[in-house]
C-alpha cells in the first residue's frame, strides 16, 4: 500500500497497482513496477552486463577518487553513476563476449578547470613519480590548482592516489606502490582541484607503467 507523505498533491512512497512511488536525495519519484520477463538471458542483456560488470571492476577500486573527481556531475545522480555512465559510453571496447577497457579513453575526473600538460609517469624504487609542465596562468590555471593523481591496477582491482596533492606549479607528484604489485601493469591519470574545491579538471591519461 502506497502513503502520502505530503497531502493529496504530495509524492508518494510504496506501491499503488502498478506504480511505485519514492525519494532519493530529497528528489521524488515515480516508475513502473518492473514487468515479468520469461527469458532474461538474451544476448543484448548479458552484453549489457557484461560490460557493466567490465566498468565496475575498473572504476570500483577508484570510488574515493570519482566522488572528487565527479562531484559537478553529481546531479540526481552519484559521482560514482556518473563516471561508470562516461566509462561505459566511451572507453569500452569489443563485442561481446570479448570486452575490454581501452585506459586511454577512461576519464577518472571531469569538469571545466584547464588540464594538465605534458603528463609522463616513470618509477623510482617504489614510488611512481607524476611529472607535467607548469602551466599555470593559462585559460583557468592557476598555480595553487591541487594535483589529483591516481595508479589504478586493473588486473588486482586496486588503486593508489592522492587527491588535493602538490600545486599544479610545482610539476611532480609521487605514489607509494604496494610492495605486491610486482609484475603488474598500472594505469596513471592525473586531474587538478582548484585551491578552493569547487572546480575540477578532466584527467589526463599518463600511460601505462609496469611495475618491476
């Protein structure tokens, strides 16, 4: 049985026939009780999720960092929903069965604020060092933008990252790599907050590193 919470012209949250009625995030909604379906393994559905499944994996070890990275696309969404929505329309590659990521194409962060220049990734012991140009001073740039680096490991579902890091005019960040990523391939992107947290950079995509 469906209540009203908000007199006659007010949502409504339960189940009235076939409607169901509810709120997220102080947002009220309606939809239709899902219908019945005999056969829910055609191949367009298990596509589907199979690529699903695919973006998760990705982006799960990532969560702390999409919410930052994402948080201006967090409307009547999660940051976290609006980065797998970019990842699956634009980084998924293949047909099914055979799906895959292509990193390049993956955005970790998205947003107006300039992005980073010249982005290059190289290992040093055991930290991975993030390096770019100064560009400060150029379209939104500043020189107090906070770095917003990230290694995903893919094949373990891991990832390191420091989000509000160095200033974007210092032109290096550094990662602390897990002693057991040995002989494991990282995926590097580097992002910029401003100073204040309110604008966000697209990520650059650094290349792929192979940990030694």
């Amino acid at each position: 049985m469906g209540k009203i919470n908000q007199g006659i012209l007010g949502g409504f949250s339960g189940k009235v026939g076939t409607v169901i009625g509810g709120s997220w995030k102080g947002i009220t909604y309606m939809r239709a009780k899902a219908v019945s379906i005999a056969d829910p393994k055609t191949e367009a559905q298990l596509s589907q999720r199979a690529k699903f499944a695919l973006v998760l994996r990705f982006l799960q070890p990532c969560t702390d960092y999409v919410r930052t990275g994402y948080k201006n696309y967090a409307i009547k969404q999660s940051a976290f929903n609006a980065a797998t929505s970019y990842t699956l329309a634009n980084a998924v590659t293949g047909t099914y069965p055979t799906f895959g990521i292509d990193p390049s194409k993956v955005m970790l962060s998205r947003g107006a604020l300039t992005v980073a220049s010249n982005v290059q990734a190289a290992l040093s012991g055991n930290l991975l060092k993030i390096t770019w140009d100064d560009n400060s001073g150029m379209a939104s740039a500043r020189n107090t933008d906070k770095a917003l680096a990230i290694a995903v490991n893919p094949d373990n579902s891991e990832a390191v990252y420091r989000i509000g890091g160095t200033t974007r005019d210092s032109g290096e960040e550094s990662l602390t790599i897990p002693g057991d990523w040995t002989g494991d391939t990282v995926e590097v992107y580097l992002g910029f907050i401003s100073a204040d947290g309110k604008e966000v950079s697209n990520s650059v995509y650094a290349g792929l590193v192979v940990i030694p």
